[in-house]
C-alpha cells in the first residue's frame, strides 16, 4: 500500500446523500477475478447516458470539463452504504481519488477505504457545506495534511481524525496481513484456550 | 466477593474474541467461521499467492457459489463468460488452498447466509465474517457476524483474525405480540421505517422483547439480515431454547457433550440484566402492520394501508429532497395509495426470505386465492435459497402450488436480489421484491424496487398490485 502524508488536488462537489455502493460501481461490473479495471465504470449509472456506456452524460457533475483531474471527492452524508464490496474503493482509487470528505461513511465502506489507502475522512455538516458553498463559486483546490489532521481552503483549516492506528496504517503504507502475521504467538496462545465447540 | 460490570451481549461476544488489543493498534478478533463465494474472494486468493502465504485455517473456511450462478440451469457458465470465470477461479483457488466448496448442484450449495445456518455452521457465541453485508443474518443466533471487504477476506485467509474498533450498542426492544398476518419482515422494515436508514451506523444492534423471542430461527435470521440496511454493523438476537433446539443436530454442529457444554457457555451470553447500551429504542409490536417501501432506501417505507408520502412531510431539508429524488426515480405520486401502485414483476427470493417457513408462507397466500392464478401483467419467479430448501419445499408440493399459479420455480442462487446473472430487470420495470435492498438500480438499470414481505409479494405476484391482507 502507498504511503499517504499529504495531498493537494481538485475537489468535484457530489452533492448526493446515501450513495451506495451499488451506485459506486454496479453489479455488472463485479465479474472481474483482478484488481484492475473498475476505474472506468465509476459512478456508471449516472456517468453514461447509456447501458453501454459509450454515451457520456454532459450534466453529470464528474463529467464537467472543470473538474477534470479531480482527486479529492466532496459529497454528503452515509457515503458508500450498502453493500460491503471493496470494488467501490478500488474504483474510487483507479479513477484517481485519493481522499472523500463527507459528514459521513458507512463502516464497512470507511474500514475498506482505509484498507487500500483511500483516506476519508469526516468533518461536520456545517464544514461540508462550506466547501460545497466555495466549490459552487469556482472549482476548489484544497490541501490535506493526515500528518497534522488537516484541511485547508484558502484561509479555512479544519482538522479530522482517525483512529490511532488507521492513521499509522495510511502514514505508513502498512502491509495489514504482515503486521498480524508478526502476532502469531498471540493467536496460538488465544486458540490453545478455546472452547472445543468454538 | 467480586463484582464485575454488566456486560452486553457484544461485549461478552467481544471480549471472548480479543486475540490481542495492544496500545495504539485497533483491536485484534479471532475469526471462528470463514464463508466465502466467487465474487469478493479472487482478488484477496491472488494476493495470497503474490505474498506467497497459505489460509492459516482451511477448515474454519466454507465457499458457495451464489451470487452470480444461472437460477435456469446448473452449468457454470449458463450464467455468461465473466461469471463462469468467476466460479471457475473459487474451484481453482479452494483446491489450491485446501477449503471445502460447495459448487454448481451439490446437495449442500445455497446462498451462503441460508447454507451456513442450515447445516450448522452458524454457532452461537462465534464471530462470523463473510465479503457480503447481509453477513448480519448469523446475528440470529448470538453470533457476531459482519460483511467485510476483500482486504479483510486475506487477512482472515492468512491469520484468523481482523482488526475491529468497537462499535457503540444499540438496543431495540420490540414489546408485545404481533398481529395476524404480520411477518418478520414487516417487523425489521417497521424498525428501519422509524431509525431511517443510517440510524445505526456505528453500532451492533441488539433485537429483543417478547416480539422478538416468540419468532421461529428463520424469522429471526430475516430481521438480522437487514441490519445494515439502517447502518449496522451488525444485529444480535440472544440465543435461547429455539437457537439450540434449532442448531441441535445439525451437520457441522457439535455434537454430545461438546454440544451440551455449548449450551451452557452460549446461555451465558445474553447481555446482563442491568447492562447499560448506548442507545435504546422501543416500538411497540401490535403498532406494526404489513410494510411496503416506496422509495429508494429502505428507511422510506409505510404500512400498506398508507399513501405515497410528499417531500412536504418530512421536515429534514436532506430528506424532503431524497423524498423528491425517490418519487422521480420510482414515477410514483405523492399521495398514491400503496394498494393502487401496480407491479409487473415479482421475486420471492434472497438471503432475506427465501427459507422454508418464507415459501410456506407465499404458497399460503396463493392457496387464500384458491384458483386464482398470477395475473397476465406480472412474471413472477420463486427462488429458493439453497438446494436443501428446495428439496425440501418439492417434498411439501410447495413448488406444484406455485407453478400451478403460474408462478416460476427456479434454481437456488442470490438471483434477482442483485441481478449478477440474468435475473434483472428491465428499465420502467416494478417490482414487488422480498430481498433487501431498494436502492436505484439495484435490480438492474431504471428497475424500480418495493421490499416487502413474501406473503404480500405472492399476493401482489395474484392481483397485480398490493393488497392489505389483514383488510
């Protein structure tokens, strides 16, 4: 996983509330057995006028030429419900994103977030409207700092948080499975102890 | 003497599974049951080879085949090139790694959340963990169950564990008894009516009072399933004498004394009397009555004795709006009473309610409507949700009931729940569904969804629309 410190992009204003996952990347294109590939079927539905996709819809906000580029994804409350599949992330990420702001996120869309090094990170409903205001204005270039917790617009600053370790974990570019692999006399003491029905 | 704090059932189920919590690392779960099937697993197998790592515990892992087999037949590529792919990769990669399969036709294959219950897999006082959301299901039984992604699904294959923050408790208590005729599906769409459909991100959910005890296993699997439809991580259900006289027996279950000393440990898991949730929230069972959603999350849902409500009746600006975005999407109009809006399609079916004791219940409505067939607008297919219940459903004559009305009986697979295979709709189409999800889209570009309980989905596949059975 790739180090996150920090990032400074193009944010696109989703002004959407409970995107589900099935929005983020329809069932159609989950047939895949690899990694890649999902990027180009983000937001599908709403991104292509036709099944196909070959038709693209002009007034889709992701589609406008100002927000070409775009790697910060600015959108609203109980982003990613729904379903727990990880190819909302990756396509979110092959698309180019590398951070969602939102009020907030459903549990199983943050934690695969932070599994592939997406940071999302959550600010209030008052911080979120601000920067839909400013976007409204003229496409917004913000600076995200995860070392300090920040957010900066112009003379604005907010600041978020994690948990301790998801923020080592995306700082870092912590291989999960190896950092456990390395507890495992603790998983052996914990199975030697269990039940025989468990 | 001592005494100890009160706990909760998911911080019996928690503190049972803490492997390890280390200052400054998110806390360390062991893992007891692994399911897993062809869509969210290929990805974390490939990774698996990359670091060159075994599945730390085959045995503790069971794979499916579900969410994008054919319902028509059961060869594996009836259901398209990119599925048959799929399939074939979860045959390859079990052998690989040593995990039970249950593929195309075996006597044990059936979507996971509906396989694993019925042959004992699903334990009480065991953490569950599946790539799929409606893991919540095993919640029924006193398990801690829980989608989780594909990263998750290698760190489970490699060490037996995941990393979880704890989530904040919810109690919901469900007092008194039910009316005639109503499900339990009607009770979880009631529960999700009132906390909308984020109402619980951030917590586990425990389901209890006199409502909740009196329900059978399978319909406590039903309300369980659709926990994270209002943003749990999980949901709960305190095992009692029907979760162990359901469990009793079962092909994977412990047996003798392991199993009577199971009982023991797994009485000893409901939450304590005086323990302290962080949120508690009460309905009352004789309020609820049969439940149709109208829009496109499925917190928007009202009684099927009420009207298509307007933006103007809700007061939140973020709500009024979804209300108004829904009422587009679904071409409904505010005010529409629920028993006027006509479906064309119908799908009994899905990890929700596709059990034995959901096909029972469709085939009796269709039996109220003696002679009464599927009306010429609608197509409605049945979709059993594992091999054994479809034996089982062929050997009561349920499947004669309804292909005599019309219905179709199909092969068992996730289906029309998510439309991976060829079960989707088409655009304009409206459906009255017994699956779990309503979202835009979801059963197939401009398809428009109404949850509901099998019962009214059999009445609605008969008349053509909705119908207060209890009327």
């Amino acid at each position: 996983m790739e180090k996150f410190n920090t990032h400074t992009g193009l944010v696109v204003p989703l002004d959407i509330a409970n995107v589900d996952t099935d929005q983020i990347i329809p069932k159609q294109f989950l047939q895949k057995t690899e990694r890649v590939g999902f990027g180009v079927h983000l937001f599908h539905e709403r991104r292509y006028l036709d099944h196909e996709g070959t038709q693209v819809n002009p007034n889709f906000v992701m589609n406008k030429p100002e927000y070409k580029g775009a790697s910060i994804l600015l959108t609203r409350e109980n982003f990613g419900c729904g379903s727990s599949r990880e190819h909302a992330p990756w396509a979110i990420e092959e698309y180019g994103f590398k951070v969602i702001i939102s009020p907030s996120f459903a549990d199983i869309f943050y934690g695969n977030c932070i599994n592939i090094g997406i940071l999302p990170i959550k600010l209030t409903e008052e911080e979120v409207e601000q920067l839909f205001k400013l976007s409204a204005e003229a496409p917004l270039t913000i600076n995200v700092d995860l070392p300090k917790n920040t957010v900066t617009c112009g003379d604005l600053t907010f600041t978020f948080s994690l948990s301790e370790f998801q923020q080592y974990s995306l700082e870092n570019g912590v291989d999960s499975v190896g950092w456990t692999l390395n507890k495992l006399d603790a998983i052996k003491a914990f199975e030697a102890k269990m039940p025989a029905w468990q | 003497m001592t005494t100890s704090t009160p706990q909760t059932m998911y911080e019996k189920l928690w503190q049972t599974h803490l492997v390890e919590d280390t200052e400054g690392e998110t806390p360390l779960l062991y893992v007891d049951r692994h399911l897993i099937h062809e869509v969210t697993s290929p990805q974390a197998f490939a990774n698996l080879r990359f670091h060159n790592r075994p599945v730390r515990h085959p045995e503790r892992t069971i794979a499916t085949m579900d969410h994008n087999i054919s319902t028509r037949s059961i060869k594996i590529d009836a259901a398209g090139e990119g599925a048959a792919n799929q399939l074939r990769a979860l045959e390859k990669n079990c052998k690989a790694f040593g995990i039970e399969l249950f593929g195309m036709g075996h006597k044990n294959q059936g979507i996971a959340h509906v396989m694993g219950p019925e042959l004992g897999l699903t334990l009480p006082g065991t953490i569950i963990v599946c790539g799929d959301s409606h893991t919540a299901t095993h919640g029924a039984f006193g398990a801690l169950a829980f989608g989780i992604g594909t990263s998750e699904v290698e760190h489970v294959f490699a060490t037996q564990t995941l990393r979880q923050n704890k989530a904040k408790t919810m109690k919901i208590q469900v007092n008194g008894h039910v009316g005639a005729g109503i499900s339990a599906k009607d009770i979880i769409l009631a529960i999700i009516g009132k906390t909308g459909s984020a109402g619980a991100t951030g917590y586990v959910v425990e389901y209890c009072g006199e409502a909740i005890e009196a329900l059978s296993m399978e319909e406590r699997m039903t309300v369980c399933n659709m926990s994270i439809e209002f943003g749990a991580k999980a949901g709960l259900v305190a095992p009692d004498q029907t979760t162990f006289d359901y469990v009793k027996g079962k092909e994977y279950a412990p047996k003798g004394e392991v199993f009577e000393q199971a009982v023991i440990d797994w009485t000893n898991l409901r939450s304590d009397a005086d323990a302290v949730f962080d949120t508690v929230i009460t309905l009352e069972a004789k309020d609820i009555k049969a439940q149709v959603t109208w829009g496109t999350n499925p917190g928007q849902v009202v009684s099927v004795d009420g009207n298509v409500p307007s933006p103007e009746d809700f007061n939140d600006p973020m709500e009024k709006e979804s209300c108004k975005q829904a009422l587009v999407y679904m071409d409904l109009k505010a005010g529409t009473k629920m028993t006027d809006i006509q479906v064309n399609k119908v799908f009994i079916g899905s990890c929700t309610n596709s059990r034995i004791e959901d096909l029972r219940a469709a085939a009796g409505i269709v039996e109220r409507y003696a002679g009464q067939k599927v009306v010429d607008a609608v197509d409605a297919i049945i979709v059993p949700g594992s091999y054994r219940v479809k034996e089982q459903a062929e050997k009561e004559g349920l499947d004669k009931i309804f292909m005599d009305a019309g219905f179709e009986w199909r092969l068992p697979g996730c289906s029309m729940c998510l439309g991976m295979n060829d079960d989707v709709l088409e655009s304009g189409d409206r459906c009255a569904s017994t699956s779990n999800r309503n979202f835009e889209g979801r059963q197939g570009r401009g398809s428009r969804t109404h949850l509901v309980s099998p019962e009214m989905a059999a009445a609605a596949a008969i008349t053509g629309h909705f119908v207060d059975l209890n009327a």
